[in-house]
C-alpha cells in the first residue's frame, strides 16, 4: 500500500461530531514518535486518535497542531522529543489541559506496534497506558489505532462487544476463532470482545488460513476471506505423466533393440562354417 493511500486511510471519512460532556476532561495530544514507517504519518496517525477519543463522548480533544498555536516559543522547543511523564506534565499544564497523551507507531518486521499513554497534568502520574502489536499490512494501522484510543479511554467492563461478518468462504469451511469452533461457511459472529483476535479456516481442498483482525467497540465489520487451493499432488500433474510416459518409451526401446542384437563371435562362426577360426 502507498503513502498516500495509507494516509487516507488513516484520515478516513469526517466522524460524526460527539459534544463532551461539560465537565468533559481535555487530552492534550502530544507526540507520536514514528518508527520504521514514514514520519508524515505520525500527523494523520495523530487525527486518527483525535477522532476515535472524540466520538467517545468523554474529552474534548486538542491536538499537536493545536497545542502549537496554543503555546509560545519556549513550550514549543519543550514539546519537541518531550515524553517523560514530568515533562508531559509541564506541557499540558502549559496548555490548559486536563490530560497529555504521548506515545509511539512502530514497524517491526511483520508487526505493526502501537504504545500509548495517557499522563494526569496535575500529578504528572500515568493515568493509563496500552501496548499493542497487529501482524498485519499497513492498512491496518487505522483499525489498531482506534483500538488503542478505546482501551485507553474507556475501563474494558465498559467496552462493548462487536460484530464482523465473514465473507468469501465456502459452505463447508470451518471457522475458529481464538481456538473456539464458531460456525461454518459465510457467518456473521456478534458478541465478540473488543481486542484483537485470531481467526483460522479449514475447508476441503484449501490450504489452513490463520489471521488476526480487530474488534471495535459495537462495531459491525466485514472480514473477507480469501482462502488458497491446495496444490493436487505432483503424481497427478500432466508434465509427471509426460515425463514417466517418456522414460517407459525410452527404456523399451533400448531393450529392445539390445535383445535383437547377436554376439559377434556368433556372427563370425556362422559366416564360415566347416573353417576354424
């Protein structure tokens, strides 16, 4: 997937606009240190929380850009490579806020990583933080972020549980989530925890599939699922049968030209019978 593909998709369509509660806590995004990927993404990541922490209802949420027009010159230099808790602290009080969230994306081998936490201006205590790692595309990075808003936002007796729909597979194929049997064939599953979970498949004449996907809080997903041909056996391919049919033809042939063949000395002593040799 490209740059621009993955910041669109980060960015996504405008959400739907939740009004805090009055008494609603202020998050100050601060910083999202960016590993292994592109450094522009770290802003598009940066409204992609803005987004998910807004439609919760719970905080109004100022972010980096405008933490940047909020502070002078000084708080500005401070903000830059700030992530100890003190400094957060002194960022956020400096900011007006209630809360300073700092954190990190990372791209490590097949896994996309995200690390968050989320530091009390008054105490400059974490007040929470969340780790977590999708081995998955790029693409998936929207879907992981949001998770990472929602499970730093909310307690997870709070969390409520999803729905995805599986597509793409045939009648007879098995599905097993985090090792549990669910179902068969195409399925709809609701009631699934909010988190990241492991899907795999088992169908007749298919290869297994064994994938993690990503459940969002009353969220109602669509997972297509693309399942690989198991390749017939080598004995049964048109080119083994070719080859073998070659190498009998070969073999008679040489055998029996080498049974039509008489010795020489038989050959010499019937040329001149009643001469010794």
């Amino acid at each position: 997937m490209t740059l621009a593909l993955i910041c669109a998709a980060l960015v996504g369509s405008p959400a739907e606009a939740v009004t805090p509660a009055p008494d609603a806590e202020r998050i100050g995004i601060l910083e999202l240190t960016v590993i292994g990927l592109d450094k522009t993404i770290g802003a598009t990541a940066i409204d992609t929380l803005a987004e998910a922490i807004a439609r919760t209802g719970r905080h109004e949420v100022i972010t980096r850009n405008e933490l940047v027009a909020m502070l002078n010159a000084e708080a500005n230099k401070q903000l830059l490579g700030c992530t100890d808790t003190d400094c957060l602290a002194a960022i956020g009080a400096a900011a007006g806020v209630e809360l300073a969230l700092s954190g990190s994306i990372a791209r490590l081998d097949e896994l996309l990583v995200v690390g968050l936490q989320l530091v009390d201006v008054s105490s400059a205590a974490v007040r929470g933080r969340v780790a977590l790692e999708y081995a998955a595309p790029l693409g998936g990075l929207p879907r992981l972020l949001e998770l990472a808003a929602l499970r730093l936002i909310y307690p997870a007796e709070e969390l409520t549980p999803g729905t995805t729909r599986f597509t793409g597979l045939p009648a007879e194929a098995t599905l097993t989530i985090d090792g549990v049997a669910r179902g068969q064939g195409p399925t709809t599953l609701d009631g699934l925890e909010v988190g990241i979970h492991r899907l795999t498949v088992t169908a007749p004449g298919f290869e297994l599939y064994s994938a993690p996907f990503i459940v969002l809080g009353g969220d109602a997903a669509e997972q297509t699922v693309r399942l690989t041909p198991v390749a017939p056996p080598f004995w049964t391919r048109w080119w083994f049968w070719t080859v073998v049919g070659s190498a009998v033809v070969g073999t008679t042939t040489a055998l029996l030209l080498s049974a039509g063949e008489e010795p020489s000395g038989a050959r010499l002593r019937t040329a001149a019978p009643g001469v010794l040799p």
